[in-house]
C-alpha cells in the first residue's frame, strides 16, 4: 500500500505545471512521429498513400526563445507501386512566440542531407522543411509535446540504379502532421 501511495505521489509531483521559458543554454532531446495519407484522381483512376516518419532530435537554446537543433529522420512512403524508404540527417533553427500559458508556436526551418532508396535504386540529394503551423505544450519544466500541422517540403534526389539515371524533385505544401515529446534539461 505504501509503495502505490509513493508511486502515486511521485506522479503527482513530476506532473505539477512548472513552466520556464526556453531559455539560453536549455537542451532538449526528442523525437517526432507522423503519419499523413495523400490522394491523387485522374482519368478515373485514385491512388491513396500512406507516409511513416520518425526523427529523434537535439536541441540547443542559442538564446532566449530561439534554437538550433538537429534530426535524424527515418520515413516510409509507398508511391507509385514501390516503397520507399528515406534517411535525412540536418540542422534546423526555430524561434518559440508564447502564444499564452504554456503554448508557444514554435516556426522552423531545416536543411538536411537525404538519401532514399527503392526497388534497388539509390539516391542522394538535399531536403528542406519549413513548418509553420508547429506548436508546442510546455506540460511542465522537464516535459513538453510538440504538433506541427502544416509544412512546406522541398527534396531533390538523383537516383542511379542498374539500368539509368534520373533526377526527382519533390514539393509538398500541406497538411502532414507529426506529433513529438521533448525532454529539456
């Protein structure tokens, strides 16, 4: 009985609402999960797809409200009848405005490396995110959860495969949301 009291206490304290702001020599470290579905019609076909993506991350506060990071970013995305899966690794840059309380909307924009590979065919490029429609709940000092509803996507890629050599570039301006959990210290 005296340890689910003691579990139950310590709870109850590590999720008391201590909110600081972000400030100069804070460090996070995080993750990201996003799942986002597309559609595309024409000529009385549709194609549906389903996108996976996960990024652990770091953060440093430069100063008051503005970080420099970097990610690690796996996806999986199923286009055109092949799977395929992405590594990105770059820096970002985010300003955090306090829009009351504890939530801040949190504008960034990232520069990475990519690489991507599919039915055998590998290709290297750069990639580009800027996300303006990211928020974040500071739940208390230690713990945060961050949304980011709408982004703008740029990648290029040259592939080389067995047969030829071919160049992609994709733009993507929308809604893809991604859901991450920070741990400041």
């Amino acid at each position: 009985m005296l340890k689910k009291f003691l579990c139950c206490a310590l709870f109850a304290i590590a999720s008391c609402p201590f909110v600081s702001a972000q400030d100069k020599g804070e460090m996070y470290v995080g993750g990201i999960l996003g799942v986002s579905t597309s559609s595309f019609g024409a000529d009385d076909t549709s194609i549906s797809n389903t996108y996976f993506r996960f990024a652990p991350e770091f953060g440093y506060f430069v100063r008051d409200n503005l970080r420099v990071g970097g990610l690690l970013g796996y996806s999986i995305a199923p286009l055109e009848g092949r799977t395929t899966h992405t590594l990105t690794i770059g820096p970002n840059v985010a300003y955090y405005v306090k829009v009351c309380d504890r939530i801040y909307y949190v504008p960034e924009i990232g520069l990475g490396f990519a690489y991507a590979s599919f039915d055998g065919t590998s290709g290297y490029g750069l990639a580009s995110e800027f996300k303006f429609g990211a928020f974040e709940y500071r739940h208390s000092e230690k713990w945060s959860l961050s949304l980011n509803l709408m982004s703008l996507d740029y990648t290029t890629l040259s592939f080389s495969g067995e047969n030829a050599t071919s160049n992609e570039v994709n733009f993507q301006l929308g809604i893809s949301p991604t859901v991450g959990v920070k741990f400041y210290f």
